[in-house]
C-alpha cells in the first residue's frame, strides 16, 4: 500500500505523521458515576447527567466543567458534552481526566468511536469501561484537536438553530391548525356559517382486505410501501405488484388506536384493523378533513375496534369546499417549509457525521 507523504503506517491504520497512538485510558480515563436516587434529589443549577441524558438538577455537583460523559448502563454510546458543574449518575461513565487535550475534541473522539458496540448484556445493556480503556485512538496535537473541535462545533452550532427553527415552525403551524380548522380565524375572503356534521355524513370507508400484506419479508427489496396508521407508518416496501391501493389520495385509519395518514401515493396495508377513508362528496377537501381529525381528541377504552360503533358519529363542523381548499393550501405551505428544512438538517448531519471521519482520522488536514 502505498503512503502518501507526511503520513505513516501504525497498528492502527495509516495517521498523520505528527499523530500519536494512545489508549483511551491513557487518553481519557472514564469512572462509574455517582448514586444519587430521584427521591434525594434537590432541583438546583447543576444538571444530573443519566446514561440518556440530562433529565434532572440537583443541588449540588460532583464534577466541575467541562465534562464529557456516556451511558455505562441502560442507553449505551450517547455522549453528551457538559458545559456546567455538573453530577454524572451511576448510569453513566465519565473523564476524570483530559491530560491536556481538548475537552470538546474528546467528545467528539468518543462519539465517532460507536461506544454502543462495547455493550454487553441482552436484558439491559452495560458498557464496561475496562473494555473501553483499551480501545486505540489517534491522537493529534493539541492545536489541531482544538480546530477540529472547532470546525464540529460550529456545524453542531447550524444544526442546533436549524432544530430551534424547525421546533419554532411546527408550533406555528399546531397554532394555526387550532384557530384555522375550528373557525376561531378566518382565512381574507370568507365569512360564510360553518356547518355541523358528522365524520360518517363526511367519509365513506373500505375494508383493506385485498391490500393486506401478508407475507412477513420485508426487508426493503420492493418498492411499494406497507403502511401503518400508527407512529412508525412505513414498515417497508413490498415487491408484489398486485393488490396495491391507487385510488387516491386516501386517509388510512387504525380502527384499534384511532391514527390517521394522510396517503398521496400508491400503497399495501399491514394490518386488517386499517380502514380506508375516502370523501364522500368530490368538492370537500381531504387534507383539510384529516387535519380536522388531529384535533379531535377521542378517548380509547379497552381493545376494541372504534370507526362503526363510535367514531363515525363525531361531529365536526365544516366550511365551504372553497374555504377548505383555502385552508388546506396555507397549511400544505406551512408542510413544505417543514420538510424543506427537515432535509436541508438532515443533510448537515451527514455533513457533520462525514467531517467527523475524515478529521479524526487525520485524513483530512486542517491547516
């Protein structure tokens, strides 16, 4: 294998020639946190980190900052990077000490490594920090650790204000979703009574039994979708070309849990408890219809199927077919800033996760 200039060949692989290889014991040593039950808590300034997270304050602190801590028991490989005092619960391992090197570049040296593929254990998971310590690493100057450090955070820094903006986003649109599909505000333009009727007076409904995937492959290889009405909706795509649902669009709705999909695009169903709801009337909007349906809040009891014997005979009110469109429009809009933004995130994650391999690994310089 050919190396080109100012690097060299180590047990570890091919590092920059002013690099070191060191252990992470040697790096960063990890110690078990400290016990410290909900009940004895006192909320206070300094967070209490758990192997998830930060999910509680106390009083007092065991760690003075910066701090770099992960899961030893529970959730394994998050890292979190802490900028107060702080108190890392028994559930998480944390650097007693940086030995000189960056702190931010640390964290995100332990984050890059996948701490997740050191657990053991198949009930709940344990992260030993004696396996952890003999992991080797490469170790660059301290002011390149500090650049590298750097360079992430700044992307760390767009990718928190595109998350901040995004959550901003999504509160504006459930406000406007209240005032508009209730009627409590009026789109320029209409003023006309909105009318009572119920969800049966609105929709007409289709068993999906020719469109139940039965088969339990899914392993992706197809390219029709295999819905769920429920949170995760894609369960995987099937490559059977028949029995697929293209009378659209549709709303799919879970008789059991009561969740809807708005569905625009050809489809199979995993489930038999799934109906599919169309309009019964062309003029009325069925993306503004399933937005009126998110706001009802209907109470589930017991495992029971609910759209005949219940649902269906909600009352809503609704405005004109011309109102709906108007309606729907201006919340679609709201939809599309969402998931045009959602994927400029996504895409500087994967930024972010590419630099990360390339600069720790010394591949890529910073000069």
């Amino acid at each position: 294998m050919e190396i080109k200039p100012g690097y060299k060949m180590t047990e570890i692989g091919i590092i920059p020639d002013d690099w070191e290889i060191s252990s992470i014991k040697n790096l960063c040593p990890l110690q078990r946190g400290f016990d410290l039950p909900r009940k004895q808590a006192i909320e206070g300034a300094f967070p209490v980190i758990y192997s998830n997270g930060t999910l509680n304050s106390h009083n007092t602190f065991q760690v003075k900052s910066p701090g770099v801590v992960t899961g030893r028991s529970g959730t394994i490989g998050k890292v979190v990077y802490v900028e107060d005092n702080f108190w890392p619960h028994n559930t998480t391992l944390w650097v007693t000490n940086f030995h000189g090197n960056n702190p931010k570049y640390i964290y995100y040296l332990l984050t890059s490594i996948g701490l997740h593929r050191w657990g053991t254990g198949s009930g709940v998971p344990t992260l030993n920090r004696n396996d952890v310590h003999e992991i080797l690493v490469a170790k660059p100057t301290t002011n390149e650790q500090k650049r590298i450090a750097n360079t992430l955070s700044d992307i760390d820094s767009l990718i928190t204000s595109l998350e901040k903006l995004i959550g901003k986003k999504k509160l504006i649109k459930q406000g406007a979703m209240q005032e508009l599909l209730t009627g409590k505000k009026r789109l320029p333009g209409f003023s006309g009574k909105w009318e009572t009727k119920t969800i049966d007076d609105i929709f007409s409904y289709e068993r999906p039994d020719k469109y139940i995937h039965w088969d339990t492959d899914l392993e992706n290889i197809g390219s029709v979708p295999v819905l769920t009405a429920n949170k995760s909706f894609i369960l995987g795509y099937a490559k059977c070309a028949d029995g697929i649902c293209s009378n659209l669009p549709a709303i799919i709705f879970d008789d059991f849990t009561t969740d809807s999909k708005f569905v625009s695009f050809p489809f199979k169903v995993k489930s038999s408890a799934i109906k599919i709801l169309r309009t019964k009337h062309r003029a009325d909007d069925l993306r503004f219809i399933h937005g009126l349906m998110k706001l009802i809040k209907f109470s589930l009891g017991g495992h029971k199927r609910y759209y005949l014997s219940e649902y269906r005979h909600l009352e809503v009110i609704m405005p004109s077919s011309e109102e709906q469109k108007a309606i729907s429009d201006v919340l679609e809009s709201m939809d599309s800033e969402i998931k045009a933004l959602t994927q400029q995130l996504s895409k500087y994650r994967l930024i972010k996760e590419g630099m990360m391999q390339e600069l720790l690994t010394g591949r890529i310089r910073l000069i």
